[in-house]
C-alpha cells in the first residue's frame, strides 16, 4: 500500500516536472525578448541634422546616416566586397573602401560596378528621435 502512494507521487511528480520544464523552455525559445537579436536602437536625434549631410556611427554594426536635406537613408559602412569599413570622402561626395579602392555612391551604388550595392538599414523617426534597426552582429 505504502509503495503505491509513493509510485504514484512520483508518477505525477515526474509528470508535472516535465510539463513545468516543456513550459520554460518553449517560453525561452518562443518569446523573442529573451534573445539577444535584432532590435531598434535609438541613434540619433533629427533637430542634429539641419543641412545635408552625412555621419558616420562607429558602433556594430557600423552605418552611415545620409540626409539629403528631406529624407534620412541608413547605409552600411560595411564594404560587400571584403568587409572593410567604409570612409567618407566630404569633398568628392563618395564612400570610399580603404582596402581596395571601390567607391560608392550616396545611395550605395557602386560606382566600378565590382561589388554589390551596400546594404540599406531600416530607419524610422518617433518623437524626433532616430532609430535604426540593428541585426546581429552586423
Ligand atoms: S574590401 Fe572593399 S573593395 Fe576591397
């Protein structure tokens, strides 16, 4: 009698454990919030920028904020062909990748035509803040 009461306890003690357990995990790798990833982060503010301009954000992954005097447009200052990052030349109004010469343009067209275009990053404005959507690890 006394071995079916404690069978029984852990029966159900083994059967609510891994219930318990199936919930945790599938809340961890279900819930987004629990990983590191993507996710906005707020850059910069508008009011900073009142002509056209370009800056660049030394953070990873790093990035170029173009404002073209209307509209902002987020580049990465990753180069596509190697990774090198990415300098701005001011004077010729171009990226210039220190490693093997390719230019861009300030839409991130490549202006020898060797390498992909650079790769835009999504930008939205909320309460005159800037935000810019980081993926993982550049
Ligand atoms: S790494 Fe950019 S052109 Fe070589």
């Amino acid at each position: 009698m006394k071995y079916t009461k404690l069978i029984k306890f852990f029966f159900w003690f083994f059967i609510f454990f891994w219930v318990f357990m199936i919930f945790v995990f599938s809340f961890i790798y279900i819930n987004p919030s629990f990983e590191e990833g993507p996710k906005w982060e707020e850059i910069d503010k508008v009011e900073n920028f009142v002509e056209i301009q370009v800056k660049f954000y030394e953070i990873s992954p790093p990035f170029f904020i173009i404002f073209n005097g209307k509209e902002f447009l987020t580049l990465s200052a990753i180069c596509p062909f190697r990774r090198a990052i990415l300098k701005y030349d001011k004077e010729n109004k171009v990226f210039v990748c220190p490693s093997h010469g390719e230019k861009f343009d300030l839409n991130g067209n490549p202006l020898n035509r060797k390498v992909n275009r650079l790769k835009k990053l999504s930008l939205t404005i909320k309460g005159g803040n800037i935000y810019v959507f980081l993926g993982k690890g550049g």
